[in-house]
C-alpha cells in the first residue's frame, strides 16, 4: 500500500526508468517474434499446415476394381439337320469327285471320237478328202461334247475305282451291240454311227443309275460281273458255233455280240444274294476258261466239224464244277499236324537213285516212304 502510493508521488525520473524497461521489454519482443520468423519448418500449435507444394506427388488413387469378363453369346441353331464329319463329302482332287473321275471321262472321250467319226463319213458323193475331212471334225466335236460331259459329272459327282471299271465294260459291251444290230439290219453308216452313240451311252448311264449313293462296288461284285460277261461271251459263241457247224448257211454274230450286255446284267442281278471272294471268281474264271482254250487249240488241229466247240465246251463246264466244289468252303476244320501227331506212316513212293558201275546209270522203281 505505502510502495503504490510512493511510486505515485515519484519523481519524474522514475518514470523515465519505467518507460525504459518497457522500451527493453517491447524490443525483446520483436527480435524473439524475427527469430521465430526464421524457422517456417517448425510447426506451432496455432500456425495451419502448410499448403502442399506443386512438386509434391498426389496420393494413388485406388485401382478400380476388376471388371467382369464380358459375356459370350451363343451362336444361332444351324438350320436344318447337323452333319456329322463322317458324312460329309469329301473331294478326292480339286478336278475330280471321286477317284474313277478320269476313267469316265476318258470313256467319254473315246466313245465321242468313235462314233462321231463314223457319223462324219456318211455321204458316198464325197471325195476321199472329203470324208476324212467330215469325219475327222465329227469326231473331234462328239470327243469334245461327250468328253465335256464326262468330266462335268465326275467333277461334282463322285465316281468310285471299281464304279468306273463297270463303266468302261458297259460302254464296251453297248458299243459292240449297237454295231451288231446295225450290221444285222443293213443299215447306213450314219444310222450305225447313232446307233452305237446311243447303245454306248446306255451302257454308261445304266451302271452310273445302277451304282449311284452309297458308297463303292465291292472287288468281289466287280469281278462276278466280269466273269459272267465273260462266260456269257464264251458260251454263247461256242453254241452258236456248234449249230453254225450243224446248218451251213450265212453265220449271224448278233447272239454273240449281246452276250456281254446281258452278261453284265445277270451279273448285276447275282451281286444281290452272292458275295464272292475276288480270289476265288479268279479261280473260277482262269481254270475252266483256260481248259476250255487249250482243248480248243488242240482240237483244232486234230479234229474237225462240231467235235471241237463241244470238246471245249463240255471242257469248260465240268472244269467250273469241279473249281466251283473244291474251293467252297466244307465248314469241316482241316488238321494240318496229322503227320506230326501220328506214331508210325508208311505210304508208296516212287524212287529214282543212282546205280551201275561208278554210279554212271539210275535206276527207277517202287519204295516205300516210312514215318515214325
């Protein structure tokens, strides 16, 4: 109380004093709030944070999540039945369906030059040049049209191998019946030219209708329908060759040259309940046909007048029994190790060994053949 009212009544030059701290104090101030200025890095309670700089990296965003997989969608119903990929048509080249392409339209090429160029010489007025020329164009455009054909069918339709082997022996055996009935009915050349053009194409189209669809004809079909052609080309021209022998007169190759066509066409009829081995029909057909032409080769020169035909007829007939008998199947199982399962064999055999003096001769004769 008494230091308060004193300094009160103090003289002015305490005051002075007073005010100087204060000048102190306030200066003091200053320089800790410079000092302070100096140091931005050090945070105070109140001072913000500071603002992040433009070289500062801004935080990674979160990756956004996987996005899912898109959906497939199902492909249209095809229509009409599916086809599976054993029953599709598979080509054999890029120029042919089939593998017999090439041999129908070689057939088709040669029964076009034949029975054009005997279309082209037709006139008799015309001069030899003349008819070389007709025939010669004829047969170059028939070849070039019929060949055409050919190739058009095999390209888009397939031919088999053995398919075009029954082809080649229709056009064949057509061709051949086409200029016996023209021969038999005198006609003209450009009537037997058609004629054969139309008895050759039937030959062809009958096997191409006879084989379409599924697949190809069998060795062993193939073979029986050769073999009776065959047979009935051989047959029929012994018998008429018995009755030629029998009543001279003018002699008709008319029944011999259809044989094959009717041939073929009983053979055809055959392959429905018969299934032979192509081996055996071999066996079937050299054997007996082979007999037949030796007997015919050696009774032509030994014989004469209806005893040769009928010998090899007769030759060929019981040769295809007894072929036909002994390579049928008995159904019987054949032991092939007799010998080895017997205990004592003795059979005949002949024997050939040497003899005389120095063994210079042979003696032959009986011996007996002894396993034990």
């Amino acid at each position: 109380m008494w230091s308060i009212l004193g300094n009160l009544g103090a003289p002015p030059q305490s005051q002075k004093r007073t005010l100087h701290m204060k000048s102190i104090a306030l200066f003091s101030f200053l320089v800790s709030a410079l000092a302070g200025a100096q140091q931005p890095d050090t945070p105070t309670a109140i001072s913000p944070p500071p603002p992040p700089s433009a070289t500062t990296s801004a935080p990674e965003e979160p990756l956004p999540p996987p996005s899912a997989p898109p959906l497939v969608q199902p492909a249209p119903p095809a229509v009409g039945p599916a086809e599976s990929s054993g029953a599709r048509t598979v080509r054999y080249s890029r120029y042919s369906a089939g593998p017999g392409g090439l041999m129908l339209a070689f057939t088709e090429v040669i029964s076009g030059i034949v029975s054009g160029s005997m279309i082209g010489a037709t006139d008799n007025d015309d001069s030899s040049d003349e008819k070389d020329t007709k025939s010669f164009t004829t047969a170059m455009l028939g070849g070039l049209t019929l060949g055409t054909a050919g190739t058009l069918y095999q390209y888009f339709v397939p031919v088999e191998r053995n398919e075009s082997f029954l082809i080649a022996g229709g056009a064949i055996t057509g061709f051949a019946a086409g200029i016996a009935i023209a021969n038999s009915e005198d006609l003209s050349s450009k009537d037997r030219g058609l004629l054969s053009l139309v008895t050759t194409q039937a030959g062809v189209i009958s096997v191409l209708a006879a084989t379409t669809g599924g697949g190809d004809v069998s060795s062993g079909d193939t073979a029986l329908v050769g073999m009776t052609s065959l047979y009935a080309l051989t047959l029929t021209a012994l018998v008429q060759n018995i009755h030629d022998r029998q009543s001279p007169g003018d002699i008709s190759y008319l029944p011999t040259a259809l044989a094959p066509a009717f041939g073929m066409a009983l053979g055809g009829l055959l392959t429905l309940p018969l299934e032979l081995e192509p081996s055996r029909v071999f066996q079937l057909t050299l054997l007996p046909l082979g007999v037949g032409s030796a007997m015919l080769w050696l009774g032509s020169s030994l014989a004469d007048g209806t005893t040769v035909p009928v010998t090899a007829l007769a030759g060929i007939v019981a040769t295809f029994g007894l072929t036909l008998l002994l390579t049928s199947d008995p159904g019987v199982p054949v032991e092939r190790d007799n010998l080895r399962r017997a205990s004592f064999q003795a059979m005949p055999v002949p024997v050939v060994m040497a003899a005389g003096r120095d063994n210079g001769s042979l003696a032959a004769g009986p011996g007996l053949f002894v396993l034990f």
